[in-house]
C-alpha cells in the first residue's frame, strides 16, 4: 500500500492517452512500479508466518493446547486437511480483507479532511 500511495497517479492515464489498453497499461506500467512493494511483502508475511509457527511449536508444550497453526500441522501430517479447514480459511481471508479494506478506507478520509 505505501508503494501505491507513492506512485505518480498520471502515470496510468498517460499509458491510457498514448495508446494502451487498460491492461497493458497495468501490466507495463502499474506492476512495474509496485513490484518491490509485493515482493518485500510476500517476503514479509512468509518470514513472519514461519516464526509465528516455530515459537508455537516449541512453546506448547505438553499441556494440550492446540492453536490454529499446530492444528493445521497437525491434520496435515495426519494425510490431509479436514474439510472443515477449508471454510475456516476462507473466513479468515475474507475477514482480513474486509478489515484492511476498512482500515485503509478510513486512513483515506482522514488524509481528505
């Protein structure tokens, strides 16, 4: 989102004035100035996501506590995932969405006022 709000917004609608189709115009000159932004923050949730996993694993200890991560790990040891972890993570997805969606929606109109 910050590489977004720091690209020039002319820059699409002069591909779009010198001839591109809105696709090509995403493809040749959007993905281009945003693709550090998404590849530091693929980076990111994939190193935090790991971590976040490894302290869990080695903190649970026996006492039976089991998060969502563990769980996860744990049925997909078992020979796949339960059919009831599908619904689960399309929940989460859309809720995380809609959150950021919400949040960014609300810094926009305090940046506006």
């Amino acid at each position: 989102m910050p590489r977004l709000k720091q690209m020039n917004p002319n820059l699409y609608e002069a591909a779009l004035d010198l001839g591109a189709t809105p696709m090509q115009a995403l493809r040749k000159v959007i993905i281009p100035e945003i693709l550090p932004g998404m590849i530091s923050g693929f980076m990111l949730a994939i190193t935090i996501s790991i971590d976040d996993f490894a302290v869990t694993i080695f903190t649970i200890g026996n006492e039976g506590l089991e998060t969502l991560s563990t769980y996860i790990y744990a049925d997909a040891r078992k020979g796949g995932l339960t059919p009831e972890l599908r619904p689960l993570s399309s929940l989460i997805f859309v809720l995380v969405l809609v959150l950021l969606i919400f949040i960014n929606r609300r810094s926009d109109k305090k940046k506006n006022q």
